[in-house]
C-alpha cells in the first residue's frame, strides 16, 4: 500500500449482462476510448514513419530534371489515313533511334560522364554484387589459351575495362533521361535527370542535338548509297543513250523507212529525257550529302529547373504519415482485440456477471502526502486519513447491497500492489463517519501494509486475539470515537484468516458483530496467499479489487470463480489506479 498517493473515483457501474449468443454493437464511445487508451499506438508509430521519411528526404541526394522539346516533321505521303499511320510510325520510329546506344553513347562521350562518379562510381547493390559474383564464377577467362595466342589478359584488360566504363555510364543515364511524345502531335520531349540543375540542362541539350546528328548521319548514309545507285544507273542511262542516238544517225544517212525513223527518234528523245531526269536526281543526291537536312528542329531548349523532382518531400511525407497512421491503428486494434489486462468495467461485469464494477482512478491534481495517523496520538479527528473522493459511493453500495444492519466484508486483491488495503482502510473510514461503529482488521499475512503504516509499534494484534479473545479490549486500536483498528501481530506458522476459518479461535465474527456495526477485512492478495479460499465463506461478502491495464481478466474470473466454488458471495469488483481518461 502506497500512504502518500492521493486517488479519486467514480460512482459505481451497474452494467447489464450481454445477451446470450450475440456481441454487443460497436458505438461511438466505443471507438473514442479505443482511441483514448491507444493513442500512444497510433502516435508512436505515425512519428516512426514520420522520421523515417523525414531522414530520406534530408539525406537524399537531390534529382533536378531539365526537358528539350523538338518539332519532328514527317516525309509522308498518300492519303490522309495513310498519312496519319504513316506519321505514328515514322515518329514512334524516331523516338527509338533518340533512346538508341549511338545517341546516348555519343552524349557520354560529349560531355565526359565516363568520368563523372555520379555514372560510374555507384556502389552496386548487394543483388548486383550476387550477380556479378555469379558471372564471375562462371565465365572466367581462360588465362592459358589467351597467353598461347599471345593476347594475355594484361593486354586486353585497359581496353575491356574501359568498355565497361563507358557501358556502365552508358546505362545509369538511359536510366536518367525519358524521352516521350506530347500528345498526338510531331512533338517529342527529351527530359535529362541530374544532380545539379546546370547537368540536367546539359544532357537534355545534348541528346537533342546528338539526336539531330544521327538524323543527319542516318539520312546522309541514305542519300549517299542512294547516290551511289544513281550513278550506277545513270552510266546505264549514258550508254543506251549513246546507242539510240547512233543508231538514229545511222538510219539518218540512208532513210528507207520513215516509220522506222520516228520510231528511232522516238527511242532515243525517251533516253534523253531518262537520262536528264536520272542526272538531275543524282545532282540531287549529292546536295544532300554535302548540306544534310534533319527531320527534326528544336523548338524549346532545356532551362534551369527551378526546384528539385525528386525526392518528392511533401508527397513523401504525406504517404509516411497515411501508412504510419494506417499501420498505427491496426497495430493498435491487435493490441486492444487480444490484450486480456482488464482496462473497462464491462469485461468483468458482462463475463462474470457481477451487481456492480467501481473504476478508481489516480488523482493528479494534488502531490502532497497523507499518512495514516498512528494510533495512540489522543485525536479524534479523522482529517488525517486519506479518504478517496468518490468513495461514499462505493460504501454505501457495499453495505447496501448487504440489506443487513451488521456486516464482515472481506477485501480481496488478483494481484499484489492493486491497492486493496488502501480501499479496506477507506471504506473503514467512510463507514465510521456514517456514525457506524467500524473495525477495520488486518488479516494480509504476506503484506500487512496497514498495520506498517498505522500502528507500527503495536505489541498485540489479530494473532493474540485468536488465541485469547479478551485482548481484543486492548489489540483493537481506537483510531475515532467510531473506528477501531485491529493490527495483525505477529504470524507463526499459520496465517491469522486460515485459523478463522477453522472456527476454533477465541474470535469469532458473530462476536465481532455484537460490538460493530461493519467490519472490514483486509485479506492477502489471492494470487500470494490461500487466505482468501479459506475466509471468504465466513464472511458476508467480498470485494475483489484488480489493478487497471495490469491485472488480467482471466486471473480475475478464476479467482471469481474459485471465491464461489467455495461459497463466497462475491459483492463486486474495483478497478482501481484508472487513469483519470477513463472518466472523461
């Protein structure tokens, strides 16, 4: 029993038994004490999250994104259907060859990322490392053949290592870069990811424009073999030319037939003209080797982006707090559906079915100590004693649920520390301030907390009056006009409430009640002693106290159960050290 804490209560909880067979409807209240007892649950794991996301978004490296828009014109033609397949696959054509090696293989080596650490130094993954432990494994070189063909490996080793370089910066920017197109239109948006805004800026550009110069090269390679085909066809053309005309000048000098000549003339004006036109397509061709046009124009260069994309910290800490708050609540209805420690009145009154469960709860308003007053002191005041506030109300329940004049109530507690002889010395008190003679008596062997605090220097006490019943004259302590005290005394081997029981003492309850009006009990925890077994059927009644979020339902029902399977009448239960949330 702690004297110096101060406790406050509540009326006493009638509560109906459920109904047989079904569960009691889920209400409002229920769901604000659900969050009342565990929001620490909800906090604790939402702040965990919280810090979690917070930590990423501090410590990771920033990625700003620059984008370069070019205008793609299509050389298309047909019909407007054919035109528009035609265009879908001429663009989305060019959207690979802008993804292609050649172009970002080309941007690396433009602007040096093989040698950038951001492209290159990156620690592999542990899953990377596997694989490439793997592949080294399986695919080591053959040292002996390579040094019999006299390639040995130091040889080939700075040319493959600097493939691998370029290869490994050639991948961490494909990985970088999105190339798209907007809507339905010719246009396509080239967007670069970087560490820095200038970086970002650059590689956009620089894809764009090494984009255009595949373009180029690619059309260039097609004018040129195309030229190459010309010319081939054009000495044709310049032969057969030649032919027809010389057979037309040969038939000219000696005409025989006039259809023949203009047949002649015909064949060799049709030569000409082929030719011309085959010979102005080639000149064609080599105009477009030596000035190459690009299908490709850029129309918005990459700016300086102004904010980082990535990490995105608002959208992350937002989605850190919805999954800690979701995780929190589930984690705390776990803990709410299968914890069994007793933290409402309704888990006793509905299983056992208990007249009344009482909560008391710890004050915080006041710190100031309140010790029993020792006897002997020749004052007949009781404002020393730490009467609980709210407790009237449990007395008056105790005693009337009894209907009798003369009651021996017994208090029990589950477990030790629950606070059951703090509650036995108050119900004492408030009993003898109704103007009932009261006796409290201390029968807690294991712990006898209130003889410690009120009479610690008694010389006789319960144990002297069980074996001499005119001491009690003496051993009961006068504490009011109206309270005795009756101390435990000094225990041998057998515990003051099992020889009760026996009824072959000097004291007997019925004597008890001749001189008082109540009479109190204050019994071993019942989990530390068999004391409350043994006494509860000589009793009136028996008040079981639990301690909140401590004691556990189960251990509170069999002791229950055991109380009455020996013929206890059971009163009601307490709750007691309930935090004040409880009654708000």
């Amino acid at each position: 029993m702690t004297s110096s804490t101060i406790f406050s209560g509540v009326s006493p909880i009638p509560l109906a038994a459920a109904a047989p067979g079904g569960n009691s409807p889920l209400t409002l209240r229920d769901m604000l004490f659900f969050l009342r007892m565990r929001w620490l649950w909800v906090l604790a794991t939402t702040f965990a999250f919280l810090a979690m996301a917070g930590t990423y978004v501090l410590t990771a490296d920033p990625t700003f994104v620059a984008s370069t828009q070019l205008l793609i014109v299509p050389q298309v033609s047909g019909s407007e259907a054919q035109r528009a397949f035609a265009e879908d696959a001429f663009i989305e054509g060019q959207l690979e060859i802008a993804r292609s090696s050649d172009v970002v293989g080309g941007t690396v080596r433009a602007l040096g990322l093989d040698t950038d650490p951001d492209f290159v130094d990156q620690t592999p993954s542990l899953q990377d490392r596997a694989k490439n432990w793997l592949m080294g494994i399986s695919s080591e070189p053959d040292t002996e053949s390579q040094e019999a063909a006299g390639t040995g490996p130091r040889q080939a080793q700075p040319h493959a290592e600097d493939e691998r370089i370029q290869d490994r910066a050639i991948a961490t920017l494909l990985n970088m870069i999105g190339i798209r197109r907007v809507g339905s239109s010719t246009i396509i948006e080239i967007s670069a990811a970087a560490s820095t805004p200038q970086r970002a800026v650059d590689i956009a550009d620089m894809l764009a424009r090494q984009y255009i110069q595949k373009n180029i090269a690619m059309k260039a390679n097609a004018s040129r073999q195309y030229s190459e085909w010309l010319e081939r066809f054009v000495s044709e053309q310049q032969r057969g030319l030649a032919e027809a005309a010389s057979a037309l000048a040969s038939f000219t000098s000696n005409p025989r037939d006039q259809f023949k000549l203009a047949e002649l003339q015909s064949a060799t004006d049709a030569r000409r003209s082929l030719y011309e036109n085959t010979l102005n397509q080639l000149t064609e061709a080599r105009q477009r080797i030596t000035y190459p046009v690009s299908d490709a124009t850029i129309v918005s260069r990459a700016t300086l982006p102004l904010s980082k994309a990535r990490p995105r910290s608002t959208l992350i800490i937002a989605f850190a707090a919805a999954v800690g708050l979701g995780l929190g609540l589930a984690l705390a209805m776990i803990r709410h559906v299968g914890d069994r420690r007793i933290i409402r009145p309704h888990q006793i009154a509905e299983a056992s079915g208990l007249p009344f469960v009482t909560l008391l709860a710890t004050s915080r308003k006041t710190h100031l100590p309140a010790r029993f007053l020792p006897a002997g002191t020749g004052s007949s005041s009781t404002a020393a004693y730490p009467v609980i506030p709210g407790m009237a109300e449990l007395s008056a329940t105790v005693v009337g649920l009894r209907r009798k004049r003369r009651v021996v109530i017994g208090i029990v507690a589950v477990d030790p520390g629950s606070g059951a002889s703090t509650i036995a010395c108050e119900l004492a008190v408030l009993s003898s301030r109704s103007g009932a003679h009261t006796l409290l008596i201390d029968a807690a062997a294991q712990k006898s907390s209130l003889s410690k605090s009120i009479a610690p220097h008694s010389s006789t006490g319960l144990v002297d009056v069980l074996d001499n019943g005119e001491l009690i004259q003496t051993a009961a302590l006068p504490l009011t006009s109206t309270l005795k005290f009756l101390p435990l005394g000094k225990v041998e081997a057998v515990t003051p409430a099992i020889r009760l029981s026996s009824r072959r003492t000097q004291l007997s309850f019925a004597d008890l009640k001749k001189e008082f009006d109540a009479v109190f009990i204050d019994i071993s925890a019942f989990s530390a002693s068999p004391d409350a077994n043994a006494i509860a059927p000589e009793l009136d009644g028996v008040l079981v106290v639990t301690s909140h979020g401590r004691t556990s339902i189960d251990d509170t029902l069999r002791v229950i159960d055991t109380l009455r399977n020996v013929g206890a009448e059971i009163l009601g239960a307490v709750i007691n050290h309930a935090p004040e949330r409880m009654h708000s």
